[in-house]
C-alpha cells in the first residue's frame, strides 16, 4: 500500500475536514484536473494504463451536495437551472451563498456562469422578482437590446428544463467560519459590479 498525498492549501483542507493523503495498491496513478493527448510520450503513457474521466452530471453533484450545503434559497435555485450548467461543480454552491451572504445580485452572477448574450438576459428577467409579469420581463428584455418580442419567448423555450430535479430539503447546518465569511463579503461588496462571466 502507497500514500499519496497533497499539500496545497493545506488549512483550507484542514478547515474542512478533507484527508490529505489517501493510500493505494496501484503501481501509478496520475490525478489531473484535464488530460490532454498533445504528443506521443503522453499517448505511450496513456496506452500503457487505464484512462478514467469522472465526469458527473449536474444532477449527481446536486444531489451529492445535498448531503453537506445549507442554503435551501440557493440549493434550490441551481436546481431549478441544473440543465443549463455546463460544468457542474459543487463550488457553484458555495459561491453563490458567498454572493448571497454579502448582499449581492447572487441570481445574475450565477447564471452569468452558465449562459450569456440574450440567452443569460432572458434568465436574468425570470429569476429577477421585481417584474411582476411575462409582459413586464418582454418589456425590459426589449429595451435593453436583447432582441425582439419573439427571440424572448424562443429563448425561454430553450431555458425550461426538460424535466423537474428532484425536490432534496436540507438540513446541514452553515459552517461556522464567521470573521472569514465576514472578510469574504466585505471584498465581494467592493468589487461589486466588476464581476466577469466564466
């Protein structure tokens, strides 16, 4: 049995209780955020092993997440867009109770992370509960230069999901790092407004 182990950002790996190190009877094992096949060294390496992608759906870290996050709003609110995630990550989850917590516009920065141009204003208009009705939202979608009164109601065809996530109700308690949450949200607050889409 082997060790391998980790050292970067060691505190925050301690904070949050994840092991370090993790034993194993395998002769090589690489761990890699992306592997790219870029020229034949890495393609003889690659030849002589085995290749494993853990690619989860949006759904599967949704609900995995479930058994540790504590916001129902922000919980909720992801799962209700899981179809419009292209890389789901449970720190998605995090950021915006981040957001949230500091008193910005959570809903929009979380979406500027899935969507953009027309399609993320669209999303934007939904999730913004200062319009009261679908002609209020064409309304504002029109005036801001997202396009015509049909590519509103074509975009929001495409927006709904193909079918409803599972309903989780949470019962996690939030962690208690308060003068670091409080340090978080008062640089979120400078900077806001200055937040660029991924």
């Amino acid at each position: 049995m082997k060790q391998v182990s980790w050292h970067t950002d060691a505190p925050t790996l301690q904070r949050d209780d994840i092991p370090q190190q993790f034993g194993t009877t395998s002769r090589v094992a690489i761990i890699t955020n992306q592997w790219k096949t870029l020229n034949p060294d890495v393609a003889a390496l690659q030849d002589r092993g085995h290749l494993v992608v853990f690619a989860p759906s949006a759904l599967e870290v949704h609900t995995r997440t479930a058994e540790w996050f504590w916001d129902q709003e922000v919980f909720d609110f992801l799962a209700d867009r899981l179809h419009l995630i292209r890389e789901a990550s449970m720190r998605h989850y995090v950021a915006a109770w981040e957001l949230k917590k500091a008193g910005l516009d959570w809903r929009s920065l979380v979406l500027s992370r899935c969507l953009s141009g027309s399609a993320l204003l669209v999303a934007q208009l939904k999730a913004d509960s200062r319009y009261g009705s679908e002609a209020e939202r064409v309304q504002a979608f029109i005036a801001t230069g997202g396009g015509s009164r049909s590519t509103y109601f074509n975009l929001s065809r495409k927006l709904q999901p193909p079918k409803a996530a599972p309903t989780i109700r949470l019962n996690n308690p939030p962690p208690a790092r308060k003068a670091a949450d409080e340090a978080l949200q008062r640089m979120l607050r400078r900077w806001n407004g200055r937040f660029g889409a991924n």
